[in-house]
C-alpha cells in the first residue's frame, strides 16, 4: 500500500507531499497520522531548515474523507474525534515550528485542505487552484484549524462569506485578500517554491522561529505585552550565533551564513 503521506529531505528543505492523488487527497484517518508523523519528523530533523507541504495528483486537498464519513453512519462522530486526534495537532506544529512553512498549492482547496493551504508563513498558488470552504453543504462544521487562520488573515467579514456562503474564492482572489501570499505564473508553481524555500532556509532561522511566535501571539496580546515580548526576543536573540553572523557580515559587505553556524 502507497502510504498516503511522504516525507524527503533535499538539501535543508523537507518536503512533505499529500499522497491520496486518486482521492483529491482527501483527509482520512491514515493520511492525518501520516501527516502529523511527517510533521514531527520534519520538525526534529536538525538538517531540515525549511518545510514545504503540498499535494501530489490534481487537487492539493479536498478536505475530509466524505465518502468514509458517510459510511460510517452513526460512528461518524468517534471517526472524526479519531481523524482530527492527529489532523490538529499536525496544523499546530506546522503553524508553530520554528522553521519557515512554505504551502505549494497546486490545485483546488476544501474543507480542512482550506486550513493546510493558509497554515504557511509563506503560501504560493498555482493560477488554477482555489478555495472552498464546504462544510455546511454536508451538514458540517469547520475544522483544520479555519476559524482561528481565516479571520486573522482575511478578516471576520470575509471570513464568514467563505465560511457561511460557502462562496469559491480564485487563486488570484485568494492572493488578494490575503489567504495565500501570491500566484505564481502558470508552470511555475514548483520551481518557485523551490527557490523561495531554499532562500528560507539559508536565513537565520533561529530569528525566523522567534518572528513567527510574535507574530502569533501579537494578535491577542495588548500592545504593551506585545512590546514587552517584542524587546524579550530581540534581546534573547541578540545573544545568537546568528546575530554574531549577520553583523559581522553587514561590517564585511558579505552575504552571511548563517547555515554553517546552525540554529
């Protein structure tokens, strides 16, 4: 049996690829603990510095499994507990590690795979993908961590048009709002991905890492704690290797490398 998740390293960049191409990569409860096993892996491998998520076959992820939910019947609500066991802790470490996500969303989004496609630091589009929400349409509602990305990247007010009218939003669309960062040129989704995480991952992480913790707490932190962490972490990280690095090479007119002192 193929296994629904696949994780490989090039270079310092993991690359964890959806792998249910003949379902549109639909959730299930085997690709949601393939996922989160990825997702850990990913996060504990020092040699990775960047991680990319993306989906093989046409669609990047049609969400929930909805041809198991429906088998299930009446146990529908034991195999969601089971699916979102794995599935909700995987899209908290993506949103929290501290290593850049880049999304590479190739295809249509839905449901959960809504959630997948916003949880990165960097989310690029092919033209062609887009987005729906779904879940009321089979009596559901939203998982995959919606709720909590959508309104802090788009707004409450479109948020809920997405989320309630369960509208289809365009990649181009998607960009503009700003539930994905941009829309790559037809073609080029892979190999500008590839760039751009490569690009991450000769950064200094360990501030990339610290960046991503302000900018998750800032939302509901008051503006006086959040100045208070602000000058907490850019004091910690002043006591870095990496900071050591960067203005040693600003002094030198050089790039710096921040790859060969580590985190």
């Amino acid at each position: 049996m193929t296994d629904p998740v696949l994780f490989d390293r090039r270079g310092a960049v993991g690359y964890i690829t959806l792998n249910r191409p003949d379902a549109g990569n639909a959730i299930d409860v085997a690709l949601a603990r393939g996922l989160l096993d990825a997702v850990i892996a990913a996060e504990a491998d020092p040699a990775v510095r960047c991680v990319v998520l993306r989906g093989g076959g046409r669609m990047f992820c049609a969400g929930g499994d909805v041809k198991s939910l429906h088998a299930a019947g009446d146990a529908i609500p034991g195999l969601l507990r089971e699916i979102l066991a794995a599935l909700h802790p995987a899209i908290a470490r993506l949103a929290t590690m501290a290593k850049p996500v880049v999304t590479a969303i190739h295809g249509p989004a839905a449901g959960a795979g809504v959630g997948l496609a916003a949880v990165g630091d960097i989310a690029l589009a092919e033209p062609g993908a887009h987005f729906t929400m779904a879940y009321s349409r089979i009596g559901l509602t939203p998982d995959g961590g919606t709720t909590w990305l959508l309104p802090r990247l788009i707004g409450l007010r479109r948020a809920q048009e997405l989320a309630i009218a369960n509208r289809r939003v365009s990649a181009s669309e998607a960009a503009d709002i700003g539930l994905i960062t941009r829309v790559t040129e037809s073609g080029m989704l892979a190999s500008e991905v590839e760039a751009v995480a490569e690009g991450l991952a000769r950064a200094a992480i360990g501030a990339l890492g610290m960046t991503k913790r302000l900018l998750l707490a800032g939302a509901g932190a008051s503006l006086e704690a959040q100045l208070d962490a602000e000058c907490d972490h850019i004091a910690r990280q002043a006591e870095s290797a990496e900071r050591r690095e960067g203005l040693a090479a600003f002094a030198d007119r050089r790039e710096p490398d921040f790859e060969a002192i580590g985190e």
